[in-house]
C-alpha cells in the first residue's frame, strides 16, 4: 500500500545515509521500525512499585501488636478520622 508520510529534511537524509551503508531501502527502514514501535506497545508495561521508605524509628512498640484496625486508628490520630 502506497502512503504519504512529512518527515523533517534532516531526519530523511539520515535515513538514507542509514539504507546506503546498510544494503537497504528507507521503506525497509520505516517498516523495520514501525515494527519495533507496535511490538513494544503491545507487551503489557512491567509494574514496578517505588520505594517508599521514611526516616524514623522503626515500628512503635504500640503498633508491634496492633491490629490493622488499631494501626489505621493510630495513622488518623489527631487528624478528624
């Protein structure tokens, strides 16, 4: 299929400079990279949780034994909640 594509003047001579050394074609180069675009955006994105570590003390005696309920009661101390 035949298609029209705007590219910056700069970034077409690269690419022809890139084809010429390679033995290819610049279709062969905007295929080959429209390729890797839509293979990568299809691999679902790796979940990474960030660190989230505090200066302090550590645990509190207190919260050691506590429940969930009691550390949650402890976190909204003094805050309404």
């Amino acid at each position: 299929m035949k298609t029209t594509v705007e590219i910056s003047d700069k970034l077409l001579d690269e690419a022809k400079k890139l084809a010429d050394r390679e033995g290819t074609t610049v279709r062969a180069l905007i295929e080959q990279g429209l390729r890797q675009i839509i293979t990568a955006r299809k691999r679902p994105g790796v979940f990474r949780i960030r660190k989230a570590t505090f200066k302090g003390q550590g645990l509190q005696p207190a919260a050691s034994t506590a429940t969930w309920d009691q550390i949650r009661d402890m976190a909204y101390e003094g805050r309404g909640g």
